[in-house]
C-alpha cells in the first residue's frame, strides 16, 4: 500500500539533504503506482502528481527536516484537499434549511445501495444526528418513498426499511408512473408536515438513456434540495464513468460512497470526488441500518495511505462502550511511556464490547493490531481470551509493572491461565511491541511512525 511504498521511498532517499527534481521524480513514481494500486483512476492519479510535485518543488517545503517526511506530509496534505479537505467540514453536511419539506433524491445504478442509504439516511435525520453549521439539527419527521417501478420487490424492499428504522413509508405501486408517485408523496409530505422526504428511484445494470431521462424528470417535479449519487466504492474504476454520466444529467449536490467496509482501498472516494467535483457527504460502511457515517475528508486520506483510522475507530467504540473510559484510552495511547498491562488489560476489554471483530481489525495500523495479541480472523476471539486469562491472572501491582515479571510468578500465571509458560512470555513480547509502537506515535510525526513502520 502507500504507506510501504513511502516509508521505501523515505529511506532511500534519507541521507539527501532535500527535495531535487531527481529524488522527487523517484518518490512520485512510487506515489503514482500506490494510488493506481488504491484503484485511483488514471486521469486522477496524473493531476494529482502533477499538484503534488508543483507543492514539493514550490516554497511550501523549505526548511523541512527531511525530504522524505516533507514528501508524506505533501501528499497526506494533497490527499485531504482532493477528496474535499479543501472545501471545509461543512461541505459534508446536508442542506435541509427551507421550506419543508426537505426533498433528497437518491441517484444512482442499480445495487448501488440507494435503498438501504434512504432508510439509514432516514434513521439518521429522524434520530436527530444530523449536524448543520456545527449544531445538530434536532429529530426530523421524515418519510419515504419508492420510485422504483420495474424491479418486484423494490417497493416492499423500501417499505421493510422504513418499518425497521421507524419512518413513514409512503405507499406507491408499481403499476403508477415514476413522476407520479413522486408528485402525490410530495403533496402528501406538505399536507402532513414533514421535515423531511427521501425519493428513492430505480437503477440501471449500466448507464442508460431512458433511466437519465427518468431521473431528470423527478428532479424537475420534485425540486430536491439534495440530489445525492450513490456509488459502491468496490466498483473501482467503473465508479469514474458513472459518476460522470450522473453529474452531467443532474446538478449533483454530494455524493454517497457506500460499502466501504468491503474496499479497504477507499481509491474511488477520489475519483468520484474529482470527477463530479461534488462534496463526499456520507459513507456506508455496512448493510445494516446504523452503517453510515459522515464523510471525513482527512480520515478518508489516512485510509488510502495506509495508517489506519483510528479516530473512527474510536467513535465506533463510542457507540458501544463508555466515553469516559474510551477518552481515558486514547490519553494513554497519545502518553506511550505510561502504557501498562493494566491499561491493555482495559482496553481489550472494551474491544471485546465493541464486537465486530472484522470491521474493527481493519481500521487499526496493521502492527497494532498484530501486537494486540495477533488478532487474526477466525483465532480473535479465541486468542483474545486466552489474553486476557494471562492479565487476569496476574496481580494489578505486576500488571502496573511488568518488570517484575520474574520466572517464578510467570509459572503462576502460566498455570493460573491455563496455558504455557511460552505464552505468557509471547503475549509480554508483543505488549512490548506495542509500547514501542505508542511511544513512536507519541513522539509524532506521521514520517517517523511510518520509519517505524516500514523498518
Ligand atoms: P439499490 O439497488 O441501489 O437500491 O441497492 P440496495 O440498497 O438494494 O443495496 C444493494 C445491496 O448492497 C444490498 O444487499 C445491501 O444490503 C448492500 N449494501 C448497501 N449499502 C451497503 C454498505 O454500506 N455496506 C455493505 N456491506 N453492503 C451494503
Ligand atoms: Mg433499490
């Protein structure tokens, strides 16, 4: 990934003093090749080399320590901006101020997820999570319809959403044409005063004219405030063409990224971005109807470089377990050198609260999560009782100071646990790793986690 490919690139060129037209052109290769890697489309991968090397070249990294850092941190900075850094955090917001009701038109191919986003971007509103300004905007009444006519199920699909998340569904049939249904929901949500109305439509397998046309035509009834195209971020590349055949039908107003938790890569936030030139305001990030979160334009860099999203990861466990213990963790994290096995004992304790084992391995630095006690697939759980055996086993005083863990009481908590000596010894070793690992990111400096990381 990236971050293997920079970390290289910064070691070979450590000793040079800075940034020349030669070790740039040498890094940016490397660049180039991860971002194709990370399915960047083409055209985007050449512009935002050019964008970058016009930067380390430029003013902007005089006086940097290493040229190798300078480079990381340009192309963590180009990143940002690309996928909508630039535009400030209000650009992910949605605009509902007018006169309700609020009309969303959902656009999008078929499968893309325009469904399952209206119920969660319904439970969402409705939930009172969504923030304008910087403030919530309080619940909203919100209700749904379908304007999917042509596949069977697409209507009752859509009814079985708003059932479970707890929004009115409005009823429409698939006998009705699309402009149809969409005019009497609307007249139904002013008559009933709703805050809120989500049009979902049908999709295509592909591009096509007629489902232009169709979609046209309910935005010209409809007027929506916002008109968001869903795309499926594994669809890579294709994702570059659809966007721009939606962009040119419609004025976009922001763009949902869905089943990210199936791409690691993240590549077509970028493309899109670039392509229909609209805000990322959303991502889906599973098919149930809690998976969706607000867009972060600097978090969706981190994840195409590689490092890991560790600030979401803390809001994930922020649903499920206590804030207060939660903040008191990432405190310890940012201090490396006050990391006990009491705090690791804490801390996979609440990772075993947060579930999900999948979604939450991924968004770690892989090295962290290996030092976590090699949380692998399949043996997580399984490994990460054993763990937390060998902690339970030991005295809070010997988990507060591991130095004191001498042959003899190793045996008693070997014995204690259940398991061999050599396990207690292996899971000592890899706590280690693990304060290394913390006191490189306490020191700061993305660059010399990444050394850290590379070496
Ligand atoms: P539509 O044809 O655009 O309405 O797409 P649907 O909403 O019916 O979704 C198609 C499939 O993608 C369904 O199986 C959904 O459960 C799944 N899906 C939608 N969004 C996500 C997501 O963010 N993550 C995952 N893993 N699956 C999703
Ligand atoms: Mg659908």
């Amino acid at each position: 990934n990236l971050t293997q490919r920079l970390s290289r690139v910064v070691k070979t060129i450590r000793g040079e003093a800075r940034l020349t037209e030669t070790n740039t052109q040498e890094m940016l290769r490397e660049v180039r090749l991860a971002l194709l890697e990370a399915d960047v489309s083409l055209p985007v991968v050449r512009d935002f080399v050019a964008k970058v090397k016009e930067k380390a070249l430029g003013e902007e990294v005089v006086g940097s320590l290493s040229p190798g850092q300078a480079l990381v941190g340009v192309v963590h900075q180009e990143l940002t901006a690309l996928m909508g850094g630039d535009l400030g955090p209000e650009a992910s917001e949605l605009s509902l101020a007018m006169q309700p009701p609020a009309v969303i038109l959902m656009a999008g191919l078929q499968g893309a997820g325009k469904t399952t986003t209206t119920g969660k971007l319904a439970r969402w509103l409705s939930a009172g999570d969504h923030v304008q300004y910087g403030r919530k905007t309080g619940k909203k009444k919100v209700a749904v319809v379908s304007a999917d006519v042509y596949r069977p199920a697409a209507i009752e699909q859509l009814k079985t959403v708003a059932v479970q998340v707890g929004v009115e569904w409005i009823a429409s049939d698939a006998s009705q044409k699309p402009e149809d249904i969409a005019r009497s929901a609307l007249d139904y949500a002013k008559r009933h005063h709703f805050d809120v109305l989500i049009v979902d439509t049908a999709g295509r397998l592909g591009i096509d004219e007629a489902m232009m046309q169709e979609i046209k035509m309910l935005h010209s009834v409809l007027n929506p405030i916002e008109t968001l195209f869903v795309v499926d971020a594994m669809q890579g590349q294709d994702a570059v063409n659809t966007a721009r055949a939606f962009g040119d039908a419609l004025p976009l107003t922001g763009v949902v990224l869905t089943k990210l938790d199936g791409d690691a890569r993240g590549g077509a936030a970028l493309s899109v971005r670039h392509v229909t030139g609209k805000p990322l305001k959303f991502v889906g990030v599973s098919e149930k109807l809690d998976g969706l979160e607000p867009f972060h334009a600097e978090r969706m860099a981190q994840r195409v470089l590689g490092m890991g999203d560790i600030v979401s990861l803390v809001e994930q466990a922020q649903k499920n377990i206590d804030v207060a213990e939660a903040q008191k963790l990432a405190a310890k994290m940012k201090s490396g050198d006050k990391f006990d096995l009491n705090d690791f004992r804490d801390q996979l304790a609440q990772v075993k609260k947060m579930g999900d084992m999948g979604s939450l391995l991924e968004k770690l630095p892989a090295q962290f999560a290996q030092a976590a006690g090699q949380l692998q697939s399949g043996q997580a759980d399984k490994q990460l009782r054993r763990t937390e055996g060998i902690l339970n086993s030991m005295t809070p005083q010997e988990r507060a100071k591991p130095e004191l863990l001498k042959a003899s009481r190793k045996r008693r908590i070997a014995t204690g646990a259940g398991v061999p000596v050599q396990e207690v010894n292996r899971m000592l070793n890899q706590f280690e790793q693990m304060q290394g690992m913390m006191k490189q990111m306490k020191k700061g400096g993305m660059a010399k986690m990444m050394r850290a990381m590379g070496g």
